[in-house]
C-alpha cells in the first residue's frame, strides 16, 4: 500500500490521472450525492442503505453493483495513510461530494493522521471553457497538483460541517444566513458559489418549478426539443450544477410525468 490516496471525482478524471506519473493509490468517488436524500452521519451502515436504494430506484442500478463500485471503495478510508488528496471540481455535484468525504474522513479517521489536501480547479490556462478534470491531458494534470494543491486545516473541516449540515437540513433561510454571515471560506473557495447554486434549487416558483426545472422548461419552450440539444443548452447556462445526462434526465422526467414538456 502506498502511503498516499487520491480520492478522485469520477471516471473521466481516472482515465488522465492514470497516464500521469503522479504515485499514489486512488478511490473513484462514484456517488451523486447532490441528488436525493442524505443524513448527517455519512458514516453509517443506514446512509449507504438509503442512497443505494436512491440511486438504484433512479439510475436503473443493481444493489450488488452500487456496493462494489461505492461501499467496497470506501473501505479504504479506514487505512493508515499518511497523505490523502481530494481532487474535485468547482460545481454543485463536486462540491456536495467533497463535502461527503470530508464529512467521512472527520467521521471516521484521526485528522491528526493524515495530511488532507484539494486540488480544485475553478479554471485551467488554454482551456476556453473548463467544466472538469476530464478535459485535461496529463501534463494539465500534473500542473494542477503541483500548482494549486492546498492543505486542508481544521478550519476548512468546521466549514464544512456547517455546510453539510445545512444541505442535509434543506432549510433555505438558513443556508442564505449561513451563506451571508460567512465572511472566510478558507480554501473551500468554490464552496460558497455552488451553495448559492443550490439554494436556488431549493425555492419554487408560483407553478412549482425550482430553478434547474423552470431552466429546462425555458428551454424547451424556446424551441430545443431533443435531449441531446437541451443538455448542451443548459450546460451552457449553468455548468454551476455540474450534471450529467443522467441527472437532467430526473428533472426532464418530472416535467413530462406534468405534461410540461415531451423529449
């Protein structure tokens, strides 16, 4: 075992972290924990239960598939390493996962142990429209760890506390407080954008419709009518949220189960 773990946000960030020569073991971190339900205790047996029924209910996957590709991972997090680094992204999807494993890393290992550090891109020299690690070649890689890697002290960890907190309570005037009354962000620099990202989210309209709805049914109206077409779209207006197909999907269903709209 190496003394060093890279915990990195999805697939596409594994298949250029591999042509790097940057040493380490690594942990794909799979879950979409900005969509559906979740609790405080991330560490809990009762958590993974709930998410797996989720995701399997949602994304059309098997429990036995969900736990070898999310439970079995995290086992790792309970070995003796002495350097972990968190690679995640700018957007709401990234930073909700951040904050699960920093939630599961103070849960569940001594702070005192290892040296946890993010590598959290916002933008990336001769990339015109940076929307994930994915994008990069090797070189842009290895840029990124030796240029912008930050430790993450006791502080960035009581932040997000607070903010895990927060999005597990779903308690809109709360979050705006929070958002308001915090004048530091420590090196959770992307944390503060992509909440107010989700705090949009978490307000109706008069029809019913939070943001990302309201934003697909615009869409829609204006004349983009295939999925294809209505993902680029609202990628391009809201990278903020950092979904997939898979994801816009969910809401695109909940407007065509109103009758709102027919992709």
């Amino acid at each position: 075992m190496s003394p060093i773990l890279h915990v990195l946000n999805g697939g596409a960030t594994l298949n250029v972290f591999e042509q790097t020569g940057i040493n380490g073991d690594v942990l794909v971190w799979r879950e979409v924990l900005s969509e559906g339900p979740v609790s405080e205790n991330i560490e809990a047996a009762a958590f993974w239960q709930q998410r797996s029924d989720f995701i399997c209910k949602t994304f059309d996957d098997t429990p036995e598939h969900y736990h070898d590709n999310i439970v079995t991972q995290l086992e790792k997090f309970s070995q003796p390493y002495e350097e972990i680094n968190l690679w995640f992204e700018f957007d709401l999807h990234c930073q909700v996962n951040l904050l699960g494993v920093m939630m599961l890393l103070s849960q569940k290992t001594n702070l005192s142990g290892p040296s946890v550090y993010l590598i959290c891109p916002t933008e990336v020299s001769d990339v015109s429209d940076f929307r994930g690690m994915g994008q990069l070649d090797n070189e842009q890689l290895e840029g990124l760890y030796d240029n912008i890697r930050v430790q993450l002290g006791e502080y960035d960890f009581e932040l997000a506390t607070e903010a895990w907190d927060l999005y597990v309570a779903g308690d809109a005037a709360k979050l705006q407080e929070w958002i308001n009354t915090t004048a530091f962000w420590g090196n959770m620099h992307c944390l503060k954008p992509a909440m107010q990202a989700h705090l949009k989210r978490l307000h109706s309209n008069t029809d019913g419709l939070n943001y990302i709805e309201q934003t697909l049914l615009d869409i829609y109206i204006n004349g983009t009518k295939t999925k294809p077409e209505i993902y680029a779209a609202f990628w391009s207006a809201d990278k903020i949220y950092g979904m997939g197909d898979s994801e816009i999907n969910t809401y695109l269903d909940k407007l065509a189960a109103r009758g709102l709209i027919n992709v």
